[in-house]
C-alpha cells in the first residue's frame, strides 16, 4: 500500500480547488461567437497547452497592447490632447512667446486640421513646455484631478469611463493564462500610469510610452525629479518595438492596435518564431462609438489594415464582433 | 448550525497549506544574526503586518537593487568591461580609426587608471561602436556565449558564479514578501537580461540600466532592431532616478547599492514617505571576495558612506554581516 502524506492530499485537493475557481465558463462574455473570439480563445489555448508544439513557457508570454483606439476612445481628439488644451489655457499667461506659434493656436481653436497637418512632435514638445518645471509628484496630481473632472462630449461621461470592456476581459483572460500585458503607446506615460492600474490592471511599470525629459535636482534639501520642457523618447509606428526593447526585452508572441502607428509593433511581433497572434480593432460603430479609418486624421487606419488582410491578422468589427462596448451600455 | 460548504473547507486547508510551506524557518541563511540581518527583517514585517501603521499595499512594494558590487563582483574590473575588452580586440581590424584613440589603447593594455581618468562615457561610446550594426538578437547571442566561456582571473570560474549569495537571499525573502525587485545598473541591459532571470530571480523587464540607440529597419524584408553606435540613456548616479522614473513609475520604498554611483538613488528612496530602507554593502572582506571603498577606481564608495553614517542607513559588512558570500563556497 502507497500511504500518501495528509497535506500532499490537501495540497492536491487546494489545486484542484483553486484552479477549478480560475476557469469562467466564458472568460470574454462581451464578445459575439465568430472568428475574432474564436481565434483568440485558440491562440491561448495552443500557447499555453504543455502537450502542444506551439507550447510558449509562462515568461515568453508577453502582450503589447495600443491604448487610444485599443484600449479605450480616441475621437473626437486623443483624450491626451484635451488635457493639454486645458493645460495650454492655464499656462498660456506665463509663456507670451506662445501668442505667434501655429500650433499654439491650431491648439486653442481646436483645428483638427491645422493639429494633423503639424504632426505629434510639436504638440509634444508644446505638451512638455506647458507642463514643465514642476516635480513629477505635481503633475501627477493635476492628470489625476483633471480626470475628475472632465467628460467626454459625446457620451457625457468621465474618459475613464471609455475603456472598452471586450478589451479588458481580454486582458484578464490572457494575464488569467500567465501572460504579462504591457502597454505600448504614443501617449506619455505620465498621463496613462494614474489609471491604466485601475482601469485595465496594467501597472505602471508596465505601461510604455512616450517620455518627456526629467532631471534629478535638490530642491530645498530634498530630492526631486523636475520636468523639463524636452521630449525624451516618442514611442509611436517605429519607436513602438524600439520601446519594446528598452523596457520589456523580450519580443512580444501577441500585439493589439487599431491604426497605422501600430503598424511596426505589429510586424515586429509577427516576425518571430512560434505561434503569433496579432489583432487590429476596426472601428466601424459609428452609433455606439465612432466609425473611421482610412481618410481619418485620429487613428488612421490604413496600411496597417491592408497588411493585416495581406497576412491574415485578425481585424476585430466593433459593431458586430463586440456584443458590449462600453460598461455603462448595460 | 452553520453549514459551510465542502469546496470553502478545502480552499481554507489549500491556504493554510500553501501558506505554511512558502515560510521557512529562516529566510536569510547566509547572514549572521547583528543589525544588519535585524534590520531586513523588521522592515519586511513592518511594511506587510496589515495591522502596522506602516504598512504599505504590494503593489507599492517596489525594492531598487544596483548591480555591480551589490550583487554581484565588480574587481578587478567590471565583468561588462572584460566582455567589452574581448569584442574590442574582435571588432579592432575592422575599425583602423581606433589606433590613436587614447580610450582604445587604455582599454587593450587594461590600464585601469588610465581608464578611470577617462570615466564612463567615452568607455561605453567605444563599447557601442565595437557593438553596433547587428541587431539585438545576435548581440544578445554573443553576450550569451561569452558569458559560458569567460573565467574570473582570481576565481577561475564563471562571472555568474560571483553572484552574491545572501543578496540572492534578500531578493528571494523580499519577493516572497509581495515585493517587485528591480535591478537599477549603470551597466547596460543588454549585457544583464540574458542571465539575471536565473542568477537572481528578474526578469528582463525588470532590469533598467543604461541603453544604446537601436533603430527598427526592415533587412531582407524582416524587421530588425539594428545597435547604433549611440548611447541613449547613462542609468548611473542622477540618471538611477531617471531610469527607475521611466520604467517604474513609482518611488521605490527599499534600495541598495555599494558605491556614490548609488547615491542619488538612495537619496530618492529615503525622501518618500513612510518607513523607508536604504542598504550599502561594504566591501571589506580581503580574503574571500575584494576589501576596498574610498580610494577605489572601481565601485568607489565615499560620498554614499558619509550620507549612509549621517542619516543611519544600513552599512553591510561583507567580512561580518555575510557567513557565506559565494555560493561555491560551500
């Protein structure tokens, strides 16, 4: 007779118990049955099944997500932008060499046409001048506060509130699976950190993004990181495996975006060895959120999308592959 | 009575189970009782007793550890430089322009004066040039190579065998504990992602240190990352906070380091709130490992032993405080 130990039982009994309690029936409610949900749910099947070719150990499993557009809205303008308006507005009278700049005023007006036609970089670079020489602590508080307070003009709610649930289960389901999920934006990372926590449970280490120069300095005999008014790294198309690199160090196995800026992330994931998974959110609900891609100025949608069909990436139909959107819907 | 369900007893055994073996008796093995091993321990219990007015939430358990000299040797160079000397030689026919440079010549007669007269800077520009123009996966396979073979000149054996056994220890009992460990070098990533997973416990995306441009090109129709001869980011005295800003997101509450190149990094973690823990490892064991501090080129420690005495951080004797320092030993 083999006489088993009491607490081996026990122990026994606990995974049993404990990974019965991990298993939903479904772990992505909010997505409609086809071949979006159904590529996803085998990706992670094969990835993580130990009897599988395609088997990827708990530590390769790494996952690169967009935010604006991925994550959560981005029209009419990146929620970043918004914040910067009224950033701009609250700075404007200590800074009087902003009154003859192009893009201050494209700013100021909202001229989504004039703020396309100069690009990320100026704007940026007009973001850092507005918010800096403050510690990084400060301007902490002030994206918090102002996420308190400000509401989207469509759906009259806090932009905290826009994060699409499909994308969130998505996210659980994974991390569920041993995946670790990181964040790869255009955004700073200073404007997602203060919620990507909670809103996604993504820390901040694990959010990448663009970054804006801080300097270590004494400051009444204590030490503080003051911003300075310089962009360190812009983490958007080609930067985004370059940020890839510099913080995660490991090629991602599966990449989610929505636009051209994505493009790169995408190629770059796809071109390793072993099963892959890259997706593209279409957005083409233009009554529950908004339709847009390739004639758009926010979240153009166009040689990303041809290459997606070129190389069969899975190209997610907000309207009919999304049963919710947002939270609030139900 | 109270009927309690047969799944909820099981999963309180289950606790109770896994609980009771992720505690040993000791979680330091390696070091001898005194204030030192003393003051670890009251700060872990401090900082995870939920009833102690100075407990801190996991997630904001964040523990910065420098690299060479606080976990690993650093005499009688930096194991980074040897590797550097060795593809110097390699990459030397191929670079004529390097004759006259005065960096080049230090570096091959290994004059170590000369070398410290120099600083960092130029010494790590020449290692990006000596290490440019392939992409990172074949520079991470020559790392990874070099490492199998190299032998330390005073203990013939492996550089990843001189990894500090109680500071293992340290890293371990902190993880246990809800801590994120995070190593915050001025030598660079690359050269410390492919072994610091299995020498200490973490992962690639948790090593910051200093980096080296890389560019995303397309070559032979796939995505590469291709090493500039460019240096982007020094993680070294004011720039730790810098790094540990960029990748962490959070203030560390727990910090170690060996040498001033720690310092500002020390001094960040102290200046946050609540109860902090700041550690310098004192190299004064001649005998088993290397005895120096003031006066050295390598891991000078003078300014971070003041700053350590005057604010009563903890200075770790190796002779005293460690019974074992190389696992080897035994």
């Amino acid at each position: 007779m083999i006489r088993i130990p009491t607490r081996v039982i026990l122990c026994l009994f606990a995974a049993a118990c404990l990974s019965a309690q991990a298993q939903p029936a479904d772990p992505l409610p909010s997505w409609n049955e086809g071949a979006s949900k159904a590529g996803i749910v085998a990706f992670v099947q094969a990835v993580t099944d130990t009897a599988s070719k395609e088997f990827v150990p708990p530590e390769e499993r790494v996952a690169t997500f967009d935010n604006d557009g991925t994550l959560w809205a981005e029209q009419p303008l990146y929620v970043q932008f918004v914040f910067m308006l009224d950033q701009l507005k609250a700075a404007a009278p200590k800074h009087p060499e902003w009154k003859d700049d192009p893009a201050f005023a494209a700013m100021i007006k909202r001229d989504r046409q004039a703020l396309a036609k100069l690009g990320q970089k100026p704007i940026l670079l007009m973001l850092a001048a507005a918010n800096s020489g403050m510690t990084v602590e400060a301007y902490d508080k002030t994206v918090r506060k102002w996420l308190e307070t400000a509401r989207h003009p469509k759906f009259k709610r806090p932009y905290t509130d826009l994060v699409y649930q499909p994308m969130q289960e998505l996210l659980a389901h994974l991390r569920a699976n041993g995946f670790k999920t990181f964040i790869v934006s255009g955004g700073s990372i200073e404007f997602m950190r203060p919620w990507a926590e909670k809103a996604y449970g993504i820390p901040p280490d694990q959010v990448i993004g663009t970054i804006s120069d801080v300097k270590f300095q004494m400051k009444d005999g204590a030490p503080v990181l003051m911003r300075e008014a310089k962009i360190a790294f812009i983490d958007d198309g080609p930067g985004k495996p370059v940020g890839i690199y510099r913080v995660i160090g490991r090629r991602p196995i599966a990449a989610f975006g929505n636009s051209d800026g994505d493009l790169q992330m995408l190629q770059f994931t796809a071109a390793g060895p072993g099963r892959r998974f890259m997706l593209i959110v279409h957005h083409d609900d233009a009554e529950r959120e908004y339709a847009y891609d390739r004639q758009s100025h926010i979240g153009k949608l166009d040689r990303s999308w041809d290459e997606a069909k070129a190389k069969g990436w899975t190209v997610v139909s907000m309207k009919n592959d999304w049963k919710t959107i947002f939270a609030f819907e139900k």
